[in-house]
C-alpha cells in the first residue's frame, strides 16, 4: 500500500487561481465556432458568445484567458478588430491554415467574453511586427480613463469606462515566429516596450510578462534576467513582472507527432515520460531566476502547455484540431501537480487552447458540444484555486514497458482552503494496475473525507455521439480509521479527496 503523507501545519504557499489559466489564439475553430459564433447564430449566443461554452467554463471556474496569441499576436494589429464589423480589415492568417481572418472578434468581444467568464484578462501585444506606439495605444485604448485620442475612440466605438487588462505580455515566442530574435536584443526591445505599457488608473498596476524561453533554452533565461538587471545583476523586477516558459508535449518528434487517439501502451508511457521533463524545466529555470531576482519577485508563466499530436484525418492541418482521451487527462494531471509544488515561483499557466485546437477542454461541431477528458481534470483540480500549498509526499514505484520511458506510478499535491478544507489531488498513471493508497495526516483530525474521480482506460474518449463516455462521478470507496484515509485507485484515474 502506498502512503501519503499530508503536514497540515506546514504551508508552502500560495495556489495562485491563475495556474489553471488557459490559451484562445485566432487559430482553427478555437475562436470563430468554439467561442464566438456572432449574435445573428442560430446557435444560443450572448453579444455573439456560445450560451454553452461560456457556462461550461464558468462551472470550471476559468480564472484567466490569454489571447490573441500565440504566433497570430505576432501579425495582430488592434485597430483592425474595433469599430464596425462590416468595416473590418479582413487578412489572411498566414501562421494557421491560410483561412481569412475577417477580425470580427477584436478586443471588445475579447473584454465581452472575459466578462461573462468572470476571467482575468492576459493581452499579448505584438513585439514581432509592431511597434511602441501601436503597443502604447492599445493599453490607452483599453485602460485610461480620461481625456485622449485613444480613450475617445473607444467610447466611439461604444464603451465609455475602460476595462481592466490583468496580465500584459510584452511579445510572444520572440525567439520564434515573433522575430527570431537573440536573446539580448529581445531584452533591449522589451526594456524599451514595457516602458509605455502604462499604469492609468491609481492602484491598478498591469502585471508585464517578458518573453521567456522555449523549453530548455537556458541561456535565454539567463541572458534576459541579465540584461533586465542593473551591473550588479539585481534590479530585474523593475521591468518585468513574470517571464513566460513555452513546453508541450510531443510523444514522437516534431515531424511526426502521433495520433491523438491511435497509439499502443508503450506510447501512453511515453507520453507521460515526456511530459514529467516539465519537472527539469521548472527546477532548472527557477534556479537562474532565482540568481538574479533571489526575492521571488518575478513569476514564472507557463503560458503555453499541453500535449501536441497529429491533426484528426480530414481536418485541416493547419487548425491543430485533435481529440482527447484518457492520456491527455494524466498529462493535465502531472502538470498541474507539479504546477502546484512549484507555486512559490509558478504564478499562472495557461494550457493550449481552449476549444478545438490541441489539449483543448472542450470540443464543438455546429451546435453540439463535449467536455473532453481533460476539462474533467480542470474541474477536480478548481478546488485549489488560491489554497495554501501544503507539505505533502507519496511513496512510488517505476512503471511502464520501455526501459527509457520509466515513470513513477503516482502524483500528488494537497493545499488547504480558506474554509480550512484538505483537497488531495492524486493521479494514478498506470495503464492497468490499482494502486491501493494510505492518506496520513499530520496536525490535523480527520472528521469526514469524501471524493469524487475520473477514470477509463487509456484510449477513452468522449464524441459528439457519445459524449458522456468519460465524467467524473462520486467515489464511494473511502474508508476512515484510526485517523487514515483508505482507499484503492483504479488504474488511469484522477481524484479529488476533500478531507474536513
């Protein structure tokens, strides 16, 4: 029987709400059909927002959405998405299919949909092809107040009061699509962008990410913070509020990713294998930061995250659309595990995407919707949204088929509510074995505990003709005594322990 240990008394910080934050880009259908369908749909809509979508995600309590990219932020252009639609400058989006992009959603329906979520808003300004005053007047245009051309045109266009923009990131992948920039230049280029991303309005401060690095990409890390940093390498925190870090998970290679549905065992394991390297880039990135800002003052934003396969046969491949089993179900789960250990510097992250395009939580065709395997993990895990981190470990054992893709069977992280509630959320990554587990709490008595749980086999899936095929259901196997909590996981499953 495997133990878990869970020190009440110990708090290791602060589950920021924003680590389950999540990803729309103007990319495929995750915007035009998943999100916004217009208000002339036949589809039941709000201001042109699925009535569906929108209320399926505040049920998962959505804490904040990134947008308009990705590499579309890269090529977007604000004015081109404000004022009347019909008068819209239509592009071709060149990084995702090819399609027209007539930028009916802009950034009022963008402010419109975060309202209906409740969300935070994360705007990505285009560092790539823009420029400073393109950046500037876009936070005007969203945020001041008083007098100025910005702030009257936004009240010509029909909201007098600005909106509040929470999270501004100052470029996006600019070792990438956004310039294929090195690294000192970048920093220069954000040292001088940043400065015009205004604060308007008194005690509202826009939290400004840098662009981070891609994956393992050390010395950007490093080259960034340094120059951010004044000659005695501190000082960083001046300019940037956080810095992003970009990792999915590709069972393959880049060339040939696999199929989202059609794989063997040994690729289940693989995938996890690939995915737990997530816990090397944290660890290793957290280190340099930790040089050059050993105040934990800057945040790490995993702002792009997720499994990445071969597009679904018959789609096109520039939309990124692919289903979403069981497997992507245990890769949310590592992740958002780990994304809870590592809180203390880990203050958002957002999976890719939304709707319809890679790990996505929810899929749609017409007017049909389906919750996919991993919005069921999203809404365990809700109960940890701006918890204190508690100190926690569970006893393990190697698994898997492949000598080189071995995993531990077992992941965890435990925080404690407001209300003085435990939530365990513990994943079982075997593909076939139960696993029965022993919950030991120090400092704390145990009165009830109760759970609720996700599991099927590996290749699970929900469709729109049987949609409910993965669901989360009550688990009525926990046994108290003598202070424990007793139960037995199912092989491939994710659960939430709520202990009182």
């Amino acid at each position: 029987m495997a133990k878990l240990y869970v020190n009440a008394a110990v708090k290791k910080g602060k589950v920021n709400k924003e680590i389950q934050g999540h990803f729309s880009e103007h990319l495929g259908r995750c915007i035009y059909e998943g999100l916004y369908v217009g208000e002339n749909s036949p589809i039941p809509n709000t201001n042109g927002m699925r009535n569906d979508v929108v209320a399926a995600l505040k049920e998962m309590k959505l804490p904040v959405l990134r947008w308009p990219g990705g590499c579309f932020a890269d090529e977007y252009h604000w004015k081109d998405g404000i004022g009347p639609k019909e008068s819209r400058k239509k592009m071709i989006n060149t990084h995702w299919g090819g399609v027209v992009e007539d930028n009916s959603f802009g950034t009022h329906e963008f402010m419109e949909l975060c309202r209906q979520l409740g969300c935070e808003t994360y705007i990505n300004g285009n560092v790539g092809s823009g420029t400073v005053q393109e950046m500037s007047e876009w936070v005007e245009y969203m945020t001041f107040e008083g007098v100025s051309p910005m702030a009257d045109l936004r009240k010509a266009n029909g909201h007098e009061k600005p909106w509040k923009v929470n999270y501004f990131g100052v470029g996006n992948e600019n070792w990438g699509c956004g310039g294929n920039m090195r690294p000192e230049y970048y920093a220069n280029e954000y040292r001088r962008y940043q400065t015009f991303v205004r604060n308007y309005k008194s005690g509202e401060r826009i939290y400004k990410i840098a662009c981070g690095p891609n994956v393992d990409d050390y010395d950007w890390m490093k080259t960034v913070l340094e120059t951010l940093s004044d000659r005695n390498g501190r000082g960083a925190e001046r300019f940037a509020n956080g810095i992003s870090l970009h990792y999915y998970t590709v069972p393959e290679d880049w060339g040939k990713k696999g199929s989202a549905t059609d794989f063997t065992t040994a690729d289940y394991y693989k995938t996890l294998y690939k995915t737990n390297y997530m816990e090397a880039l944290l660890k290793n990135h957290i280190a340099i930061m930790d040089v050059y800002d050993p105040e934990n003052r800057i945040g790490l934003i995993v702002d792009e995250w997720g499994t990445w396969y071969d597009v679904e046969p018959g789609t096109n491949p520039g939309f990124l659309y692919q289903q979403n089993t069981m497997r992507d179900a245990m890769v949310a789960a590592v992740n958002l595990n780990l994304f809870n250990k590592y809180c203390s510097r880990v203050k958002m992250a957002n999976i890719a995407q939304l709707v319809n395009v890679l790990q996505s939580v929810i899929l749609t065709e017409g007017e049909k919707m389906i919750l996919t395997p991993t919005y069921h993990v999203f809404n365990l895990y809700k109960h940890h949204q701006e918890g204190q981190l508690l100190e926690s470990s569970v006893e393990t054992e190697e698994i898997g088929l492949e000598k080189e893709y071995m995993i531990q069977n077992l992941t965890e992280s435990v925080s404690m509510d407001a209300e003085g509630r435990i939530h365990i959320t513990v994943a079982n990554l075997s593909a076939d074995q139960s696993c029965p587990v022993e919950v030991k709490i120090a400092e704390k008595q145990v009165n009830t505990a109760r759970a609720e749980i996700l599991t099927n086999e590996i290749h699970a899936k929900n469709t729109f003709d049987e949609p409910n095929t993965v669901h989360t259901e009550a688990f009525d196997g926990l046994k108290t005594e003598n202070g424990s909590i007793c139960f037995t996981m199912p092989a491939c499953s994710v659960m939430h322990v709520v202990v009182e």
